[in-house]
C-alpha cells in the first residue's frame, strides 16, 4: 500500500487499490455493525445469568447480541431502562406506581419469566429421622444457635451443621428477608461459609447433621432433602413449582424483564423467546424457576 508522504504522488492504480481496501474494510464494519442487533440488558449477577447462557444461541439464532451489565439491583436497571440506557431490565421484583410516575412518558412492559427461590436443604440422616419442616421461628432458633441439635427440633441426637450461605448473597439475603423481615436487621451467623450452590448442597449430601439453602433445582429427593415451610396457621409449604409461582413459599421473588414501551423487533425476540417452552428450560438452567416445563434446548 503506497504511503503518503512529502512528494511522493500515488499512482492511479495504487489510489485505485486504497479505495477498494478502503471499501472493503466498510463493508466489512458495516456488517460487523448492522449485521446483528444488539440488546443491552440490565439487572443483578443473580438473575442475569439466564441472558449469560442464551447469548450464543441468540446470537447463532436470532442474529442478536445482547450485552450485559450488572451495575445496581432492580430498581437501577428500572430506571437505566426509563432513560433509554438499557433496553431490557431483568428485575427480582414487579413494577411498582413510583417506577411509572418516574418516567411518565415510557409505557413499561412488564413479563414474568420465573422465580428466584431457595430451599432448606438436609441430609438424608436428618430427613431420615422424621425432619421434614420447619418454622420461621424453629430457623431462627438454629441461626442464631440458640438451638444446635435436630432432637429440639423434632429429629435424632445429632449435632447441627448449618453451612451459612455467603452473607450478601441471594441465598442469605432471601433466608435473613424471611427470618428478620429486613436484611440490614440480621445478624450475620457464626457458621461455615459456602459460596456457590453446587458447594452448599455437596456439604449436606456428605456431611451428617447438615442444612443449607440452594436452588430447588440442586435438590434430587435421594441424598439431599427439601424441607418444607410451616407457616403460622400450621399448613406447610414446599419449595415447588407450584407453590413458589403462586407466591405461597416465603423465599422466592418473582423474575420480571421490563421494556421502557411494548417490545418490537429485537426485544420483542427476546420476550418471546424466554416466555416459550424452550426458553423457560434455560430460565431453569440458571437456577430460576421457570414458570412451566419445558423440553430440553
């Protein structure tokens, strides 16, 4: 390629190669640029794990790339989405009164995809010996060790082993929601920290006397066991399907995405493509709930 300096003069046929590479290398951006859509997502590492999965299928698929951005919890990646810096915002709760007042000239669009939810998971020794629920009150008690042996709660003479999910956490955060009402009002227990769920439920299958707290999707009924939930009236309830989508399970949240107005073309893609049966297998593959079965992708 000729070089432009002080007195040297291309010929025609080089400023003639410049222009075509010069062409070529356009169209070649061009179409890294326009060839496919892009989709900015917004929302917290918990629940946008589900975009982190399907990115390559939408991508192969639907000729989208969507881009992720984890700064802030719900209520930023609402207004990122009001202020047209975001176009999806997945959100771990539903749109509020104030979040349309806000922004008075988007019509959000709201769609439930899911819910986050977290089980008490035991060991077979403890299920085994008649625990299978417990009160909000029971809980507390082991948490704040103020009981430390499953024969006070119903079970065996056998030390408790509680493996704490990681303070901050959604685990906890859903656990300390649930016992004390308010995260910034728990106390933050003196147990062994476990980070990600696969480690949490491998620590009750091969520990006696353990509990813990993971997805219901980390729970197979064989060597780790969900308890269920007795609520004041005395009815109990599981971490199931049914009960978690209904809202009737205390840990859960539902899963939203919210459009800044109703979704068309790419975001619309989206949409449709998570609400499907196929979609809702890969909101379960990132340890959500999906709102109703699915075959595998």
């Amino acid at each position: 390629m000729p070089v432009c300096r002080p007195g040297f003069i291309p010929s025609s046929d080089a400023l003639k190669r410049v222009a075509l590479c010069a062409l070529l290398g356009f169209a070649a951006l061009t179409s890294s640029l326009f060839g496919v859509e892009v989709v900015s997502v917004q929302g917290s590492a918990s629940v946008t794990q589900v975009f982190t999965l399907i990115t390559p299928l939408m991508r192969s698929e639907f000729g989208l790339d969507i881009q992720i951005s984890n700064e802030g919890g719900s209520s930023q990646a609402i207004n990122a989405v009001g202020v047209k810096i975001a176009n999806i915002a997945i959100s771990a709760r539903p749109l509020t009164a104030s979040d349309r007042a806000a922004f008075p000239a988007r019509t959000f669009t709201e769609l439930r995809i899911g819910s986050e939810a977290f089980a008490l998971v035991v060991a077979s020794d403890v299920w085994n010996s008649g625990v299978h629920a417990l009160t909000r009150e029971q809980m507390t008690s082991l948490y704040e060790r103020r009981v430390a042996n499953w024969k006070a709660l119903g079970g065996e003479d056998r030390a408790i082993q509680f493996y704490c999910p990681q303070p901050s956490k959604s685990a906890w955060e859903h656990l300390a929601r649930w016992l004390y009402g308010d995260v910034r009002t728990a106390p933050i227990g003196k147990f062994e920290i476990v980070g990600e769920p696969q480690e949490a439920r491998d620590q009750v299958e091969f520990h006696a006397g353990a509990i813990s707290l993971v997805p219901p999707k980390f729970v197979d009924g064989k060597r780790v066991f969900a308890l269920g939930i007795q609520l004041p009236g005395g009815q109990i309830v599981r971490p199931i399907p049914e009960e978690i989508t209904s809202g009737k399970y205390p840990m859960m949240r539902p899963i939203t995405l919210v459009s800044g107005d109703p979704p068309t073309g790419a975001i619309k893609k989206v949409f449709d493509f998570l609400s499907s049966d196929r979609g809702q297998e890969w909101v379960r593959k990132a340890s959500l709930v999906p709102l109703q079965s699915s075959s595998e992708p």
